[in-house]
C-alpha cells in the first residue's frame, strides 16, 4: 500500500525563508537529544524529505547555515528572525527534517513525538 503523501508549506517567524515539502501524513514529531537538537528543542519531521519534494523560496541573503563536527550536516536558519527552519540531516545529505513548529496549521506542540537517539550516532 502506498503511503498517504501530502503537501504543508511553512515560514520562518518573519516570512524571509518560505518552503513546501511533501511527505506522508504527520501525525508525530521527532525529537532529536544530540547536542543542537537538544538546545533547539523542536520537533522535526519523522520522515526525510528527498531534495526533489522540497521546495525552498528564501529572500535573498537571509537563508544562513551552521555546521559543526563532521560538518555534513546543514542546520539552516534565517538570518533575519534567528528561527531554524530545516536541516540537511547528516545520515542523508541533501535530505531534509523541518522544524514541525514552521509549518502552517500543524499544532506541532500536541503531537506524540519519539526520542531518537542523535547523542550517540
Ligand atoms: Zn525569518
């Protein structure tokens, strides 16, 4: 059977960095304890989303990047409001988790969510 795919779109706070994705239903959030995840505090997409189901709009300049460690992964920000918006995960560069907290109509905070293990990948 195939999954249920559906289409959310999401904003930073000021509205500088915009994006569309696609992927199956939300229906829980992942919380990541690694060392950013754990700071951050938001919940992310529980599945990856390939670069071709993501699309991002950002004004330009304002779409800002932090890397540490390995630096594979990219942990995108707005450079204007300070909120993270996505990541380019580093177990699958060039995919992307969305901070659930972005995206229009989803009452991020009232989902189930499960602890993935990010401390010790
Ligand atoms: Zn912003």
């Amino acid at each position: 059977m195939r999954p249920v795919m559906e289409t959310y779109s999401g904003t930073c706070h000021c509205g500088a960095v915009r994006f569309t994705f696609r992927t199956r239903e939300i229906s829980s959030a992942m919380l990541c304890d690694c060392s950013i995840c754990s700071r951050r505090g938001a919940g992310l997409t529980p599945e990856t989303i390939p670069p071709a189901d993501m699309h991002i709009t950002a004004a330009p300049g304002t779409l800002k990047t932090y890397q540490f460690g390995t630096k594979t992964a990219q942990h995108h920000f707005c450079g204007t409001c300070g909120i993270h918006t996505f990541v380019e995960t580093r177990l699958n560069p060039g995919h992307y988790r969305v901070n659930l907290g972005c995206i229009k109509g989803l009452d991020a905070l009232r989902l189930p969510s499960e602890i993935y293990d990010g401390q010790n990948l």
